[in-house]
C-alpha cells in the first residue's frame, strides 16, 4: 500500500512539474531542435522517413493516453446546464475559430501557418482542462461533462468547420500557387481519415480499456495512476515538437515573421479572451439555481478558451501530409507553438484565483459548499469502513 502511494505521489508530481513549466519545455524543444537540425541537414535529409515514423509514433503517444481519461458517461449529465453546454460551444467551435481568422488574417502572411492557427483554435479543450478548473475551485464534475461533450462534437464539426476553411479562404488565397480542387479533394479526405485515425480509432480502443482497467484496478487505483495519463500526453507533444523543428529547421529560418505573427496572435487570444469571458459572464449569469455563478463561468472559460494543441499538432502534420512535409509542417507551426503561449496565460489566471472569486463575490458561497463536501466525505468514510469489516 506504501508503495503505491509513493509512486502516485511522484506521478503527481511528475505531472504537476510538467504542467507548471510546459511553456518552458516546449520551448527548450523548439530552440534545440531548431540549432541540431540547423546544424545536422544532411542527417535530416538522409532519415526523413525515420523522422516521420518517429511523428507518427509520437502522435498516438500523445492520443491514446487522453483518451482513456476521457469519461464519456460523464455526457450523461452534460446537459443539466443548458446555459454553460451553448457557452462552452460557443467558444470552442465559433469563437476560437473566428479569432483565427481575425488574427492570423492581421498577423500571418503564409496562408498555410493561418490554416494551421485555424486549426489550433478550433480542436476542443483536453482533459487538462478538469484540472485547471479544480485549482480554481470550481465544478470538476460539470467540466468533465464539457471536456467529454467537445470532443464528441469536434469529430464532425473539425472535419466540416476545416473543409468550409479551405474551400472559402484558402482556395482563394492559393489561387497563385494553383491549389486544384483535386489537391483540395486530397487534403479534406487527409482530414477525414486523420480524424478516424488519430481521434475515433483510439477512441474506439480508450473505452474498452479503460473500463476493463476500472473493473481490474477499482475506481480508487484507477485514479492514483490517473496522473500518469497527461503526462504521457505532454511528453509525447514534446517529442513530436521536438522532431517537427528538428526536421525542418531551414524551413522555419525563412518564416521567422509567422513565427512571430503566431506569438502576437497568441497574446491576444489569451489576453483578451480570458479578460472579456470573466467579465461578461460576471453579469450574463450562466448558473441554474443550486450553482455558483462563479463555478459555472469558471467550468465554461477554461472548457472553452484553452485547446488541446496535442490534437491539432497530430491533424494538422497529418492531414495535409499529401501536399508534402514543408507545406505539413508550415501548418503545425502554429499549434506546435502554442502551447508554450498558452500555458503562460492559464498559470496567470489561476494565479488570480482569489482576486476573481473575489470580484465574482463568490468566497462564501464556496467555503460553504466546500464544508458540506467535508461532510458528506466524513459521513462515507466510516461506512467504507464497515463494510470491509
């Protein structure tokens, strides 16, 4: 029993450390990738096909994990709350994707950069997101419910919201470059089959499995080694990341100007979306009546706003693999940067978790919601008890 819980604290921690400095990861992957491709072409240009599998191997590193904490009978009570369901929509597959649109058409000159921003903004949270929301002591349950319920709808809506993207912006742009409609054809169907390969395969295979660990380990193991998972998912990013910048390093040199641009529209996508969403929800109350307005705006900000670049990485690399690897990697730039950017934003907003509870007047509301909790736990633990006596 010590030995277990030994090794769930250091898997904990191991997760925690990873999710603390992930922007610091992901950025010392980039910039050493960037100097050892710099410096080593000719092995890059001679092991190409050993990089892509190394891609490839690295994508279901990062997939398979979220999948199997994916609580998909958490969509069951998805609904209670009709108010937070068409919020955190919303913000996934409308808002997100319109801000690329905005941004990338302000920031980013290579068209294909802006369809892999597109992308970024428009997959769905992870189920980083249940964690972000329990440090800012809101609803775990109800974002579970958001984080299971956006990425069930992101396998239609990526493939139709993407297809709609290429076909009205892209085609236009490439006009010059002579994108036929048989390459667009090539690309959308690259999407469909990367959605069914890197989404609903796994998918398919993360249930069964997680209900047999379940049934094998019990509830309570399950979740000790729970932070396991994430952390699988992190470190298979930051290999991917790592070997995307690694193989192509001449190419990123001459796009530095959409390096930046990516920077500039990730500052004002997290600036701006976090400091306009915390406001407005303040006051268009997204509770039902037994709920914290607080709890309900923090489930639908941080299950709407942050994305799982782990997922548009994989789709984008993927997808748009049939135009060849500089045009694929072009378009996972974007969402390989963001995560450097992005968790920048969210450490600052949990930061502010005191001063917002605060300007949302909900400090009381919470400690007694968190006594009654400590109660009915106090209350289940001594019938635990007895019932293995």
């Amino acid at each position: 029993m010590g030995s277990l819980e030994q090794n769930t604290s250091k898997l904990e921690k191991l997760r925690s450390n990873l999710d603390k400095w992930l922007g610091l990861y992901v950025g010392l992957m980039i910039i050493i990738g960037l100097l050892a491709g710099y410096y080593d072409m000719g092995w890059v240009h001679n092991h190409i096909n050993l990089l892509q599998i190394i891609e490839m191997a690295s994508i279901y590193i990062m997939i398979f994990p979220m999948m199997l904490m994916l609580n998909v009978k958490a969509l069951g009570n998805a609904f209670r709350n009709l108010k937070v369901v068409t919020a955190v929509i919303i913000l996934n597959f409308v808002y997100g994707p319109l801000m690329a649109l905005f941004l990338g058409d302000l920031f980013i000159g290579n068209p294909y950069v802006r369809l892999g921003l597109f992308i970024a903004w428009l997959v769905p949270c992870s189920s980083m997101s249940i964690g972000y929301v329990g440090l800012m002591r809101a609803d775990i349950n109800s974002a579970t419910a958001m984080v299971a319920l956006s990425f069930i709808l992101s396998l239609v809506l990526i493939p139709v919201e993407t297809s709609l993207y290429i076909h009205s912006v892209l085609a236009n742009e490439l006009r010059g470059f002579a994108l036929s409609s048989a390459a667009i054809s090539h690309v959308e169907m690259g999407l469909v089959m990367t959605i069914i390969e890197v989404l609903v395969i796994p998918l398919i295979l993360a249930i069964p499995t997680h209900e047999a660990m379940v049934r094998k380990m019990g509830q309570k193991k399950f979740k000790k080694i729970s932070p396991l998972f994430p952390s699988l998912t992190m470190l298979g990013m930051l290999i991917i990341i790592f070997t995307i910048f690694f193989a192509h390093s001449g190419v990123l040199i001459t796009h530095i100007k959409d390096v930046l641009g990516v920077f500039y529209s990730a500052m004002v996508f997290g600036s701006v979306s976090l400091t306009i969403f915390t406001v407005l929800f303040k006051y268009v109350k997204l509770n039902r009546k037994n709920e914290t307005s607080y709890s309900s705006s923090m489930v639908t900000i941080l299950t709407g706003i942050p994305k799982n670049e782990a997922t548009a990485i994989a789709i984008s690399t993927m997808a748009l693999a049939s135009l060849g690897p500089q045009i694929a990697f072009l378009a996972s730039m974007a969402p390989s940067l963001l995560p450097a950017f992005q968790v920048v934003f969210i450490i600052l907003f949990i930061k502010l978790r005191e001063k917002i509870i605060d300007y949302y007047g909900a400090r009381k509301e919470l400690e007694i919601i968190e006594e009654r909790e400590v109660n009915v736990e106090k209350e289940i633990k001594p019938m635990e008890v007895s019932s293995h006596e």
